[in-house]
C-alpha cells in the first residue's frame, strides 16, 4: 500500500494549542487576520516571533534564536 496525502516537509507544524482569551483580544486577533489576509495561528507565530525579538523585557528569557529557541547554557 502507498503513502498517501502530501509529503511532510521540513518545517511541519506538528503541535496543537488550544487558548482562551476574552472578547477584546478575540476582536483585535480576527482585526490583524483581516489587515493582513493571514490565518489566525500564523498571526500568533508572527506576535511570539516579535516578542523574541524586541525582547521587552530587556533580559535574557531563556529564549535565543537557535534553532530550538533555547540557551545553550
């Protein structure tokens, strides 16, 4: 018997998370989506990469930008 569907490839989005949040944010989230023609989960992926990269907290969180998102130390 054959593989069947598509071929996995590098980048697979294998987790699943499930979130609650209230009307306002569930607002400005569909907002962002519309403005930027993205999926939902795509906008979250692009808001945690921002926070890792401004970095607001001005401190090392754990989070680097190897490619498991961890020090090493």
């Amino acid at each position: 018997m054959s593989n069947m569907g598509r071929p996995k490839g590098k980048n697979n989005k294998e987790y699943v998370y499930s979130i609650r949040m209230d009307e306002q944010t569930k607002k400005r989230l569909e907002a962002y989506c519309k403005l930027l023609d993205k999926p939902k989960s795509e906008i979250i992926r692009m808001a945690i990469n921002n926070l890792r990269e401004e970095n607001v907290y001005e401190k090392n969180l754990g989070c680097d930008n190897n490619e498991n998102g961890f020090n090493a130390n």
